[in-house]
C-alpha cells in the first residue's frame, strides 16, 4: 500500500511540474504574440506611409512628364492628332 501511495506522490509531482511547465511556455507564447502584434501593427503602418509617398512620388513624376500644349507646338507636334479609320 505504501508503494502504491509513494508513486501515487511522484506522479502527481510530476504532473504539476509538467503542468507549471505547460503554464510557463503559454505565457511565454502570450507574450511572443503580443510582440507579433505590435510588429504587424507597425509594419502595416509603414506599408501605408511608404504607399503614401510613393503615390505623391508618383504623381510628382506624371507632372513632370506631361508636356504642355503650346510645347508641342513649339516641337513642330499639330493641336490635334489625326484620327484615320
């Protein structure tokens, strides 16, 4: 009986370690998700930034390329282009 009653002890010692254990490594991953969170927070917020000045970049660039009316004009171009069907 006292056998029975002695691995009946090592077992559920070994079972609240495991358990403590268990409890340690979730907490542990808790906290590494918190971590992931506020890293796709800031990537998504850098993504947005970046998109931001591309577009303006962009739109920088288009202006510059338009070529105005009276340049075309000058370059030899007609008003209008012929349109043939």
């Amino acid at each position: 009986m006292t056998i029975v009653t002695v691995l009946l002890a090592i077992s559920v010692v070994i079972l609240a370690v495991r358990i403590d254990f268990i409890e340690k490594k979730a907490k542990l991953a808790n906290e590494n998700m918190k971590i992931l969170d506020v890293n796709i927070r800031s990537i998504r917020k850098d993504n947005e930034l970046l998109c931001d000045e591309y577009d303006k970049l962009f739109k920088s660039i288009k202006k510059e390329l338009v070529i105005s009316d009276a340049e075309l004009k000058f370059y030899g171009y007609p008003d209008k282009p012929e349109v043939s069907d």
